[in-house]
C-alpha cells in the first residue's frame, strides 16, 4: 500500500496511494444508484380503494369492539362482569373466533399492578387477538 521512495536527499518518502479507495469509492456509488430504485418500490404497499371498503362496510354492519377492562377488583369484558383468568379466556375464545375483525380494546386502572396487566394481556393474544389496542382511561372530574 505504501509506497517508499527517495528524496533527492536521500530521505525516505512515503506515500500513500489512494487511487484504489477512490475506484472502490465510484463502485459502491454506482451500486447504491443502481439499488436504490429497487428498494424504494419493494416499500410501498398499494392498498385497497376506499371505494370497495365502502361498498363491503355498507353490505354488512361493523361488529361492536371488545373491550376489556382491568380494575383492582376484577376484569370485565364488553361490561360483563369475569370471575376469573379460565372463564375470561373461555370467553375471549368465544367473542374472537366468530369475529372478522379480532382487535380487543384494553384499558386498565393505575391502580392495577404491571404483572396482572402483563398477565392479562398476555392471555388475550393467547386466545386469538391479532390487534390489542390500548387506552387510557378518562380521568374522573
């Protein structure tokens, strides 16, 4: 890589020579040209109009959410009481596999510990949520 000469003076000279980091500097460039169209179009996902999700939703009524309350005193799905974790699951399994849409809507007191609230959570996409959306409850006046 380095090159050593001499000076007229008998001193040694060193060089470096960057002709090949420049050549290698133009092929990744040239590369990243050629690629980059291609990665742009493998990003974008063309989704349906909104046309024909407005026809399907007119054809048949949008189903009511679940929703899933935790409280320090127990769980409620849809505002019905559960007596405990087997008996929310039987039900979850019941409400999700009739159900199109399976997105559970889950809220939680403050008051509630983080490992009941993971606990719960967990168990709902046990039984068959593919979305969990979380909400914060409305603080009272």
């Amino acid at each position: 890589m380095a090159d050593v000469r001499q000076t007229d003076s008998g001193e040694p000279l060193n060089e470096v020579n960057v002709i090949p980091l420049a050549d290698l500097s133009l092929v990744l460039l040239i590369i990243l040209m050629v690629l980059s169209p291609m990665i742009m179009q493998s990003m974008i996902k063309v989704q349906a109009s909104k046309a024909s999700a407005v026809k399907s939703l007119s054809k048949q009524p949008p189903e009511p959410p679940l929703i899933l309350a935790l409280n320090p005193d127990g769980i409620s799905l849809n505002t019905v009481k559960v007596v405990d974790d087997v008996d929310l699951a039987a039900k979850l399994a019941q409400a999700l596999g009739n159900r199109l849409d399976k997105t559970v809507l889950f809220t939680a007191d403050p008051a509630v510990i983080h490992g009941r609230f993971v606990q719960v959570l967990d168990l709902v996409k046990q039984q068959g949520a593919d979305k969990i959306a979380l909400l914060k409850k409305a603080p009272k006046k």
